[in-house]
C-alpha cells in the first residue's frame, strides 16, 4: 500500500522513507483533513529553490549516481542499494530521504514555473 499525491502534480511518496507532509519542506502552505492539501505560486519560488539547492548539497555526488541507478533499477532493497553505494543501510536512507525529497522539489518547481502555481492533495 502507498500513499500517493493528486494535483497540479502526481506521485507516490516513498515507502518508510518520505512523510506525506514532506512537500512542506519547500515553503508553500499546506491544511490537514483526511488529505494534507498544499498549495504553492511565484511567490514561494525562492524558498523552493533555497530548499532544492540544500537537497543538492547533502545529496553531492550522489545525485546523479541515484539517477543512473534509477533508470535502471526496476526494485531494491536498502541492503541492496547500501552494497552498491558501499554505505550503511542508514546513510543509504539519509541520501534516500534527500533524493525522494529534491525530485518532489523539482515537480514542484516546474508545475509552479509552468502553471504560477501549483497545489495538490497528499494521503495521510
């Protein structure tokens, strides 16, 4: 079972690795029924950008080679990734955290660049 977000944009957040509240961490506001309803426009620009470059900095060289494992990886493991990577299964979730967390940062941005704005709802 996932929990997923509908919207502007549309995903899955990552299973025990990424909170459905973690699109707060780049600004924008957000409301709590059953769903966390965010919503962010031009204004909340500079603070996602501030949060992407931060996600950049703690993911450094490890960007792009999650990038490259991801095109190819059709399932893993944390054991898995954590041998491949010759990190701990923790360091691997820290830099697992940050990746799931810049690529909802980087929907966010192009939705809010492209639309003005951008808002969808996130499962609790």
């Amino acid at each position: 079972m996932g929990r997923y977000y509908n919207g502007d944009i549309n995903g899955k957040f990552w299973f025990a690795v990424q909170n459905s509240d973690d699109a707060s961490f780049f600004g924008g506001s957000q409301s709590e029924p059953n769903f966390i309803n965010n919503y962010f426009d031009k204004e909340d620009l500079p603070t996602i950008e501030k949060w992407i470059k931060e996600c950049k900095k703690n993911l450094g060289k490890y960007e792009k080679e999650l990038n490259r494992f991801f095109k190819k990886a059709n399932f893993y493991n944390d054991e898995q990734i954590a041998k491949k990577f010759q990190k701990t299964t923790e360091e691997i979730k820290e830099l697992l955290t940050w990746y799931a967390r810049i690529k909802l940062g980087e929907k966010i941005h192009r939705c809010v660049k492209k639309n003005g704005n951008c808002s969808f709802e996130a499962e609790i």
